[in-house]
C-alpha cells in the first residue's frame, strides 16, 4: 500500500480504519455531514476494489462480512450511498 510517511505505518492505518468501520463512526460522520450540508461543493466518486484472490476463501472472514459481492467482472467491493434531492449524501452502505 502506498501512504505518504506523515501518516505512519500504514498497518496501524488501516488497523485503526477497520477498527472505526466495525465501531460505527464513518457512519455517524456521513451522517453528521449529510445533516449539515450547505453546498459549499460537491464531489462525485466511484471506486470497485477488486479483492486478492485468496480473500473469498479465508477462514476468519465471511464474503459478506467484508461486503465482497460478484458482479459482471468478478469479485468486488462495492459502496452505494443514497443522496437527497440536492445531491447531499443520507446514507452509504
């Protein structure tokens, strides 16, 4: 994984990210900034993140715990997120 050396280890990153995923706080964040939104600006984005081949198979984790579903290419991951009339994001899952 690349990561600019100011942010550290990037096991500790990515430790810590999982760690908030599990916890809840990337959701209450989408929504504490979905409930504030002013328009400032807006961004679009889509990313599928294909998973390593031995990923489905391992024994500690679960296809559907790590949200890896098949699509017309192959294993991904994919995010969909839920936008009001303005564009404002209210949910992601």
């Amino acid at each position: 994984m690349i990561l600019p050396e100011r942010f550290g280890d990037f096991r500790l990153i990515h430790t810590r990210f999982s760690r908030w995923s599990r916890s809840g706080v990337w959701e209450r964040v989408f929504h504490a900034l979905a409930e504030d939104a002013d328009n400032e600006y807006a961004m679009i984005d889509a990313t599928i993140l294909r998973p390593h081949q031995h990923s489905a198979g391992a024994a500690y984790s679960s296809a559907e715990q790590e949200n890896i579903g098949r699509s017309k290419g192959g294993l991904s991951t994919k995010i969909h997120g839920v936008v009001d009339a303005l564009g404002n994001p209210t949910r992601f899952f």
